[in-house]
C-alpha cells in the first residue's frame, strides 16, 4: 500500500503524456493538407517513433491496385538500423499475413537483439489504405495508452491518406482536363490554319470549320460528362475568380439552381461566420495564382450547414498565366463530429479512470472505492444514477454496495438481486451488457412508469468480470441518449472496476491470512514459552519444597538434627533465591507487550534466550557453541519478538537433532557485522537437514509430529516487520543453517 | 549405616533436586546415593542391600524411560519417576514398564516417602526371591550329570521301577540317585523338591505312553 500514490503520480503522468501525444496526433492534419502520402506516412512515423519510443516502425501503403505497395520503415537507435524498408517488410511479412485480431504478436528482432513485441494497426477500413506495424523491444508493449495512440495515429492517417488520395484525383482529374483542353487548343489552332491556308476554297473551308467545332463540342460533352459522372462535387471558375460550373453534385447538395451558384452565387451556401474568410481565402488564391484550400460550414439542402473542405487548383496555359480553376468540394462533417466525439470520450474515459485509479489507490473500504467511482460516472458520463453491486460470497446474490446521482440510498428494493432475475440479476448470470437508448418501448426493463415519470430515456449495465468470473454488475441510467462513446468508456470503467475489486479481495484474504498467522503466532509461542518457563520453575521450586520437607523432619526427629535441618533452610533460602532470578528474568522478557522501536544489541537478546533453552538443550543432548563478535553496531527492534524470533530458531534446530544418534548433537550460533549497515546471524544445527528450505516457512509446514507448524512463519513475519531477511539453507545430510540479518540502526 | 540399611538412588541433572533429595531421604533414615547421569548411576557399584531409584524423566545422555528399559534387563531397583513437567502419555509409558510411581514437581514429601518404602518393599521381597532362587542354583551345581537325568521323574511321580525301565538300569540304582538328589538338594519331602523344580524351571517327564 505505501508505494500506492508513487503508482497514482506515475500513471497520472502516464496519462498527461498520453493526452500531449494525442493533441499532437491530431494536430498532424493540418501539416499534412497538401501533402504526398509519402510525406504524411514519415512524419506519422517519426512522430510515433518519438512518442512511443519505438525500436522500430513500419508503414506499407497499397497506393493504388497493381501498383507496388509503398513501403517505410523507422529505427530507433540499433547495430542494424541501415535494413531497408522491404527487407524488414519482408521479416514483418506473417505479421502483414496474419489476422490483425491476434496482435500483438512477438517475433525475433529484426534490428537488434531479442524479441519485438508488435503491434499491427490498419489504415483505412479493412485496410484497404495499408498497414503501420509498431514494434518495440520492451516487454509491457502495446500498453493501454499506446494502443489508444496507435489507434488514433492510424485513424488520423487514414483519414490524412485519404484525403491526399482525393487531392491526388483531383490532380489528375485537373491535369486530364488540361490535356483535353490543350489537345483541344491545338486542334482549334490547327483548324485556324488550315483556315488561313485554304481561304480561298470557302466552302472547303466552312466545312472544314463546321467539323472542327462539331470535335470541340464532342470534346466538351465528354468532358462534362467526365465531371458529373466523379462522385465528387465539383467546380470551376474563370481566371478572375468567378465560378462558372458547378457539377450536378455541388448542385444536389446545395440545392440551388447552375444559375444561382454561378459567379459568387455559391457563397450564399457558405455560412455567414464563414463567409468572409472563405471569400478572402479564395480572392487570395485567384491573386496569387496559388492553390485554394479552405474550410467552411456549407448548407446541405435538406438538412443545413456541415463541415466541408474545398481545394482548388488553376489551370494554366503555356505562358503561365492561369486560364480557369478547377476544384472539389469535400463534406467532412462526419469525420469531424466523430474526431470531437472521439476527442470528448477520450477526455471522459481518462478522467473516470484515473477517478477510478485514484480512488483504489486511495481509499480503503470497498464501499468507499466503488462510491466513489459512481460519483465518477455519474460526473462524466452523463448518467442521472450509476449503481455497483458485487457477488455475495455463496455466488447467490448482488449485494448492492455503492449508488451516486439520483438515489443514493443502499438499502431497498434492489439492495440485494438474485442473480438471474431482474436485469441486473441477468446481466450477472449472462455476463453480457445490456444497452438502451429506448426504456419505453424496450421489454428488458421493467420499471417503465418510473422511467417514464423520471424522464430517464437510456440504461446501460455491465457486467464486471475477471476473466470469466463475474464479479458483479455495473448499471446507470441516463436522462440522455447514450452514445457509442460513453458505452466504451462504461465498459473499460466496468473493466478497471472488475480488476480494482479482485485486487482488494486478494488484499483483504491476504489481510485475513496474516491476522490469523499473528493470532496463531500469539497462541503457539505463548504455548512453548509456557513449557519451558514451567520446567525451569519447577526445578528449583521442587528443591525448595523438598528441602523445606526435610528440614521440618530433622527438628521433628528426638534428637533434633539442627546442623542438617540448617542445610536444608540454607538450601531452601537460595533456591527460593535462584527460583526469583527466574520469575525476574520472564518477566523482563514479558514486560514489554506493546511492539517497540528500541537500539538493542543482537548478542544480548541471544543470551537472553540462550539462558532460558539452556536447560533444554543440556537434556537433548545438544552442545551449544557461540561465536558472537562483541561490539555490534544495535539494531533497532522490539525485544520480545526478536527474542521469540531467536527462542523459535534455536528451539527449532534443538529439536531438529532429536533423531540424530550417529554424530554429536551441535547447536552453533554467531553474529557477524558483515557490512556496516547489517547484522548477520546464524544458527546451525547438525540434524537431517531440509528439503525444502522456502516452504518451511509457510505456515502450517511442519516435520514434527507435536506443534502446529507456526513457529517459522512467525519467524518470518517477525524479520519482515524488522525489515530483515530470513532464510535457510541445508546440506545434504548435514544439517541445516538458518540465517537472518537485520538492518543496523540508520 | 550397616550395608543391609535400605539405600535410595536419586539420578537427576539438576543439582539442587539432587540436594534437596538426598537432604529428605537422609532425614527419615535411609541412605542416599545421588547421581547426575544415567551413565553416573549404570557405573556405580551398588550396595547388596534393598534399594529404590528415584529417577528424572527428563535427563541428559538419555531419558529417564531409556534408563528404565536399560534396567529391566539386569537386577534393578524399583523406580519412582520425578519430572518437571510431565505428560500422561509418558507416566503412562513409565507405570506400565513397572514403575512404581510417577511424580511432578513440586511433589509432596508424604507421597514420595510413601512411594520410596514401597519400592523398597518390594525390592526386599524380590531380592529374598534372588537369593533364594540363587541358592537352589548353586545346589542343582551339585547334582552329576545322570541325577540331573533323573529328577525329572522324580519329580513326576514315577516309581523308582517306571524310571528304571525308562533309563534303562536297575530299580536300585535308580534309588540310590533319588537319595542323593534329596541330600543335595535339601528337599525335606518330595512335596518340597517338587517346588524347588519348579522354581528351577525344570519341568518333570512327561509319563511314556
């Protein structure tokens, strides 16, 4: 939990950047108008190259059908980065091959070393544009945010693409145009002089001229005919700017008459906001000979102003000077209404994810969390109420655990849904969403006067899943259509969600693990502690009580032994003494119950253990040896439970050697500073050794037939709150070293 | 103190048990013979005299039950177990191996004393039973090898012509052993042989069909 709001910064960060990135993408456009495709596939690659710190990026354009296919490539920084373009398109060729679906795929680095995590990414539909594939030798590649750039570059490509493919007609249009009309022109001149040569034959003459403009008017026909067959709008205008021909489209669309467009007619189409500057743009381009391109809000007859773009080029005549222009008409309303809609759901989708990010990274109930991330979809995704409900543990029902907007309230009516019944209930058992922008009329919701009385128009509901486990159900209704952009951001909410309350499940099972191995923790050292503080008061309180028996017999007896009931009475008073020591000395181990941050000394609390197994070990048979450095630096730590760190260890390793008969029973420990910020210590036992020198500290892992197997893990909790290391290592057949460090006092 | 005044061994590794122990023992008259090891104790040449051992469960080189079934096999002394903390199963252990008590610490001196003089009790008896049994032993020695033949009939019932026939010699000779076997022996009756057999384990011949 303590690394949670570096995480949080981290991804926020993340996002920022991503958000940077995007502007940029669709900024490129607008450097794009004009340009070749060529030209529009490099900057899209350097950029991406940049943005996504790519190792490799590589763009295929079908330009156009039985041409070859264009190729390109980008490497970042690699030994190969010379490779050709189609080389590499060669190496990426089962990639092109393969279904997109399946990416991201892994192959071998063609550049460099290692593997290429690739992510193919169509441009146009179906790609029928071409191909950018994104390869990057980082592992986590495509992440989620990357995946969003990749799309939105090749959208913006696409469109980028298609745009110069519809400039790149127009061209050719326009240049087909010039030839017919220069063919034409010198079919007049031609004409002209034929006229002049053969003057005197008038009547061949006339006939001559009659047939000329019999071809010139052929040639117009099937000019015209060229225009209002292209799907495009088109028109023309005369070298001063007046437009003298507007095709059927432009005429369909606008729905004025060839009359009304013509001259400046075709501005009265053009919103007024827009007029001005389109007229300026255009006055511009008929002064200076330059290109036209402008856009503008444009009247479609029957349904008002949209979007359009409108290029025009001149044509010129031999000397330069510009005889007519020729230009399109491109409607780009659509394609911007979807870019702000993309834009807008982009923006929501990133605020309710990090809302959703930060309120799991943040707060601590589950209600709390899921509270919080309704307020989040109810803020940004237009929704009157957003509910959350989650699966009871018998997987029976949904228990509803957070409501924002509307209703608030978590108790009611729809607090707990069978899963199956209602909508919500079915939702959970079909794990499919459910989406409406028509409540009346749809027979999957049932409360239609409440909806009706509400004004609530839309429902969206989503399961929660974890693979294919559900987890709950995430529902809001919505006073507002629901757009196709809000369904995707409620499902990757009801994703994040899904995977938010999986996280906390296994925190809150590993939360519940930890308090029963701290319960058990308790109850097994007190156990073992209580064993052996019995025994070691036991020995001198038997004595005393024997001896105070045998004193009372020696003055009973005639005569009474005074010398020996004395002994006895002496006896008496210093084991009285030595059983205090003891009692003294378990009470300094006890003293402390709260956990404290003392400097202690490692040695110290080894002997203090030591003293107490010390009985033990004598009678296993077990020869203790220490080697503990004097004057190590203290560590800092709470005494008893590094002594029951310590008393579990050496308890452990005496009881270890209890089967051992064919070699001394040997207990080492030492201490050792080994570096100026950590104490090492280790404990040795001569006993059969491990199998498995991790799995012993799970809890419940035991080899002994008595003990409940808790006294390792305690260990290990015990180090890890002291933030050191334990560890076990064994030989084969010679027994077993435990060792643990712990961090010098800073 | 005479070598017939009862003897108590005490074997535990805590000296001021030991101490205590012996200071009791000493206090109603017995003699006491401490020890800090099972390995102390099995080395010390013990006193021909009635005697009980008093013995830690919980001992180095050793615990006190491994000691007990060490000692079952040679002449030992009723033991009177003492332990610091100690589990039914191993008291349970130790009484059914013949222990005579099973005592925690702090124990009571009456219960101790009490458990000491039986076992010393019993030790008498068992120790007369030895001597007794010893001596039999030593007049069986006695007997040649063809009186060792015959007891056996003897002490089945037979007719001195039934063994005859049986061994093949005569009637008289056969008498003859049968007066040597009641000398040697020290049988006053036939009734007593019989018994002195039998405790020497010697079952009587089976009667020829």
């Amino acid at each position: 939990m303590g690394d949670q709001p570096e995480d949080v910064a981290g991804e926020i960060k993340g996002l920022q950047r991503c958000i940077n990135d995007l502007i940029s993408l669709f900024a490129l456009p607008a450097m794009w108008s004009g340009g070749e495709p060529s030209q529009i596939v490099h900057t899209l690659l350097d950029a991406l190259l940049r943005m996504l710190q790519l190792d490799l990026v590589y763009a295929r354009l079908q330009d156009s059908p039985g041409q070859a296919p264009m190729e390109m490539v980008r490497l970042a920084q690699s030994p190969r980065r010379t490779a050709q373009a189609h080389e590499i398109g060669k190496v990426l060729k089962h990639v092109l091959e393969a279904d997109p679906q399946e990416s991201p795929a892994l192959m071998p680095n063609p550049v460099g070393d290692g593997d290429l995590s690739i992510m193919p990414m169509e441009l146009g539909l179906q790609g029928d544009v071409g191909v950018i594939i994104a390869g990057s030798v980082r592992a986590d590649f495509p992440r989620q945010t990357e995946k969003l750039i990749l799309r939105v570059a090749a959208n913006q490509a696409s469109i980028g693409l298609q745009g110069a493919r519809l400039l790149s007609e127009q061209r050719r249009v326009a240049s087909e145009l010039d030839r017919r009309v220069a063919q034409r022109t010198a079919e007049l001149a031609a004409a002209n002089d034929e006229l002049r040569k053969e003057i005197a034959d008038r009547k061949h003459a006339e006939e001559d001229l009659r047939s000329s403009e019999e071809k010139h008017r052929t040639s117009e026909r099937s000019l015209r005919e060229l225009t209002e067959t292209i799907p495009q709008m088109l028109w023309s205008a005369e070298e001063d700017g007046t437009v003298n021909y507007c095709n059927q489209r432009t005429l369909d669309y606008t729905g004025l008459s060839a009359e009304e467009v013509r001259d400046a007619g075709w501005l009265t189409a053009v919103h007024s906001g827009d007029m001005a500057m389109a007229t300026r743009a255009w006055s511009g381009s008929v002064t200076s000979g330059e290109a036209f391109q402008c856009e503008f809000r444009f009247r479609r007859a029957p349904d008002g102003y949209r979007w359009c773009i409108s290029n025009a080029v001149p044509l010129r005549d031999p000397e330069g000077k510009v005889i007519r222009w020729f230009g399109t008409i491109v409607d780009l309303h659509d394609w911007r209404e979807a870019q702000r809609a993309l834009h807008a759901i982009q923006t929501r989708q990133v605020a309710v994810r990090a809302d959703v990010s930060l309120a799991f990274g943040q707060k601590e109930s589950l209600e709390a969390i899921l509270q919080e991330c309704m307020e989040s979809i109810v803020r940004h995704l237009d929704a009157a109420f957003a509910r959350v409900w989650t699966l009871s543990h018998d997987a029976r029902m949904l228990e509803l655990r957070a409501s924002a907007g509307l209703y608030t309230h978590l108790h009611g009516a729809h607090s707990r849904i069978p899963v199956g019944q209602f909508k919500i209930g079915k939702i959970a058992l079909e794990q499919k969403h459910v989406l409406t922008n028509d409540i009346i009329n749809d027979p999957r919701i049932s409360d239609k006067t409440w909806a009706e009385t509400e004004g609530m128009s839309s429902f969206a509901g989503y399961p929660l899943l974890v693979g294919t486990r559900t987890l709950g159900v995430l529902a809001m209704f919505s006073r507002k259509p629901l757009t196709a952009g809000t369904a995707e951001a409620l499902a990757s909410t009801a994703d994040l969600i899904a995977h938010g309350i999986e996280r906390k499940n296994m925190e809150e099972a590993l939360r519940t693990n930890q308090e029963r191995l701290s319960r058990a923790m308790q109850t097994a050292t007190v156990g073992e502690f209580a064993a052996a503080i019995a025994h070691e008061i036991n020995q001198p309180l038997a004595a005393v009580v024997t001896n105070g028996q045998a004193c009372l017999r020696w003055l009973a007896a005639e005569p009474p032994g005074i010398a020996r009931a004395q002994d006895a009475a002496e006896r008496i008073v210093r084991d009285g003494k030595e059983t205090a020591e003891v009692v003294r000395r378990i009470r300094a181990l006890f003293k402390q119950t709260a956990v404290e941050r003392i400097e202690l000394d490692v040695n110290e609390v080894i002997g203090d253990v030591l003293e107490l197994l010390s009985g033990q070990a004598a009678r296993r048979r077990v020869a203790v040896e220490t080697d503990l450095v004097p004057d190590l630096a203290p560590v800092v730590g709470d005494r008893v439970q590094l002594q029951q760190l310590v008393f579990n260890l050496l308890l452990n390793a005496i009881e270890a050697m209890d089967a051992v008969a064919d070699r001394p029973r040997q207990l080492s420990i030492c201490s050792r500073q080994p570096s100026q910020e950590t104490i090492l210590v280790e404990i040795r036992d001569t006993g059969t050794g491990l199998e498995d020198p991790e799995g012993i500290f799970d809890a419940f892992f035991t080899t002994k037939e008595s003990g409940m197997g808790m006294g390792l893990a305690i260990c290990r909790s015990i180090i890890n709150a002291h933030r050191g290391r334990l560890w076990a290592a064994s030989g084969e057949g010679a027994g077993t070293t435990f060792s643990f460090t712990l961090p010098v006092r800073a | 103190m005479d070598s017939d005044c009862p003897v108590v061994f005490v074997v535990d590794d805590d000296h001021r048990v030991r101490e205590a122990l012996s200071g009791l023992i000493c206090s109603v008259g017995l003699r006491a013979e401490v020890f800090g090891s099972a390995a102390e104790f099995l080395e010390f040449k013990r006193p021909d005299a009635p005697a009980c051992l008093i013995l830690d469960l919980q001992l180095p080189g050793g615990s006190g039950l491994e000691l007990q079934q060490q000692l079952l096999a040679g002449d030992t002394p009723p033991i009177v177990f003492i332990t610091g903390h100690g589990d039914i199963p191993s008291s349970v252990r130790a009484i059914k191996a013949g222990a005579i008590e099973f005592l925690s610490k702090p124990f009571d001196d009456q219960e101790l004393l009490r458990a000491i003089h039986i076992a010393i009790d019993q030790d008498r008896i068992a120790r007369q039973r030895r001597s007794e049994l010893a001596e039999l032993r030593k007049r069986y020695t006695l007997l040649t090898p063809r009186e060792r033949e015959v007891l056996p009939f003897v002490v089945a019932g037979f007719a001195n012509k039934e063994t005859a026939a049986d061994l093949g010699t005569s009637e008289i000779t056969i008498g003859v052993h049968r007066g040597q076997i009641m000398r040697k022996m020290d049988a006053g009756s036939l009734a007593e042989l019989v018994r002195m057999a039998d405790r020497l384990g010697i079952p009587p011949s089976a009667r020829p069909d």
